[in-house]
C-alpha cells in the first residue's frame, strides 16, 4: 500500500514538472525548501502541532511508521499522546536530495530523533520523503512520509 502511494505521487510529480508552464512557473529553490525542513523539524521538537498544521496544504497527508495516512487536522490528536511522555525531542537532518519543478518539490532526506523522557532516552534513525506543492500564495507541505532505518 505505502510503496503504490509513493509510486502515484512520483508519477504526479514527473507529469507536473514536465506539463508545467514554465512561463507562469513558481519554482522552489534548494536553500527555501531547506529552511521548510528546518522550520518543520523545529515546530515537531517543540512539539508544536498548530505551528505544523499552518505549515500544510488542507490536502495533505502524513504517513505514519504504520502507514496510516494522518490528514493535518488528525496531527495533534495523533502525536500529542505519543509526545506527552517525552520531555525533550530533537531532530538532526542529514542527506538532503532534491528534485525542484515547477509548483512541486520533492525531498528526501535521513534524520536523528532524540527522545528525552523522565525514564531514558531513545534515538530514532529515519528517512523521510516530503512533498511540496505551491498553493499559489507560499510553498506548502502535501505529503510527509517518515520510515524507520534501524
């Protein structure tokens, strides 16, 4: 199921960089999609899901480490009880790979979570895959999906 989702969203974003109107065009560049990234891994380690929501379109999705896909408004609801426990997060980024087109940005990229919680600490090792799509006013994310790499 995950790896057909991921395929419909490739196919998406090659038929949209390659159909897109290069007049009109609204491109991404590495260093704005980058400070997206930071902004996003940022608001998750202050566990500030409103600040999250704001940052995606009303059509996005997040996959979770089991594969259900999470709308924005389901994102506090579904991580808030997970996080109450953890009294520090942080995320360190790694590997960026781009591909930038026209209204769509795609980028993959490894990180570090590390949890602090009253009892011990735990370190998550991850890829992620996250899409961007402009909503005609600003860059916005359109589908988060985060795997577990041990």
């Amino acid at each position: 199921m995950k790896q057909a989702v991921l395929l419909l969203l490739i196919i998406y974003l090659l038929i949209s960089i390659s159909c897109g109107s290069k007049e009109a065009g609204i491109f991404i560049t590495a260093d704005e999609f980058k400070g997206i990234i930071q902004k996003f891994h940022q608001n998750f380690d202050k566990k500030d899901f409103h600040s999250i929501s704001a940052m995606c379109s009303n059509d996005m999705f997040w996959y979770t480490l089991n594969g259900k896909a999470l709308k924005k408004t389901e994102l506090a609801g579904f991580f808030m009880p997970i996080m109450s426990n953890w009294n520090t997060v942080q995320t360190t980024v790694s590997d960026l790979e781009f591909s930038l087109g026209d209204r769509l940005g795609v980028a993959r990229y490894k990180s570090q979570i590390d949890i602090l919680s009253s009892t011990n600490g735990t370190s998550m090792n991850n890829l992620h895959t996250l899409i961007l799509k402009h909503s005609g006013k600003e860059w916005q994310i359109w589908q988060h999906h985060m795997t577990r790499k041990n």
